[in-house]
C-alpha cells in the first residue's frame, strides 16, 4: 500500500487540477458579464442559460475545492501526529491504515469529479459554440 505521505501528495496534484477548473471557470463568466451583447441582445434567454450553467458550474467546484483542500489538511494533521510519536502502538498503526484507505477512496471520488466537471466543460463549450454560430449567421442574414 502506499504512504499516507505519498497520497497526500496525489490528492493535492487532484486539488491542483479542480483549481484550474474553478480558474476557467471564473474567466468565462466574467468575459460574459463584460458582453452586453449576449446580455440583452436577440439570444438573451439562451445567454442567461449560459450563465447559469457556468455559475452552477462554478458554485460546484468551489464546494469540491473547500471539501479537499479541509480533507488534505487533515491527512497532513494526522501524518504530522503520527510521525511525532516514536513508538506508534498498534491502536496508532490501525488508524494510519484506516486513513491511508480514506485517502485513496478520496482520489477515485476526485479522478470522478474530475471526470464530470470536465465533461460539463465541455458541453458548456460546445453551447458557447453553437450560440456564436446561430449569431453569427443571424448577423449575416442582417447585412
């Protein structure tokens, strides 16, 4: 099995990858907010959809982000108590083991909400695409 160490290690590098989610996030929705185009043009309906998508997306990020970021510090908390003890009993060696299963339960929940937020991005992608290209066409069928 690996160290506690070693997996507190792998389950910051998932903390890392759900941060640059919330990064991107962040950044669609204030490139909208900047657009009054979308906001109160033809498609605003569809925009505002849009927004609420990226909102809701980035609400869940955050609550994924504050749930890691506590669990890892307490995985640091332990490694840092049980590392103190010189003579770990076997009381202290059972929950280094317990905590070593919950730390790697965490990376399968994190690769999984990796996964989906991944694949709502790239939904949300592929509505962002479409609205720019039904726009597009109805500004040319304006000129």
């Amino acid at each position: 099995m690996k160290s506690l160490a070693m997996l507190i290690v792998q389950n910051q590098s998932n903390l890392d990858r759900l941060r640059s989610r919330l990064r991107y996030s962040r950044t669609i929705l204030r490139k909208e907010v900047l657009n009054e185009h979308q906001q109160y043009g033809p498609y605003a309906n569809y925009w505002e959809e849009w927004t609420t998508q990226a909102e809701f997306l980035l609400e869940e990020l955050t609550s994924d982000i504050a749930s890691t970021v506590i669990f890892i510090k307490e995985l640091k908390d332990f490694l840092h108590n049980y590392e103190k003890d010189e003579c770990p009993t076997k009381e202290h060696q059972k929950s280094y083991v317990a905590m070593q299963k919950l730390a790697i339960e965490a990376l399968a929940w994190q690769k999984d909400m990796i996964k989906i937020t991944d694949e709502k991005i790239s939904l949300h992608r592929e509505f962002t695409h479409k609205l720019l290209l039904v726009e597009a066409i109805d500004s040319i069928d304006e000129d």
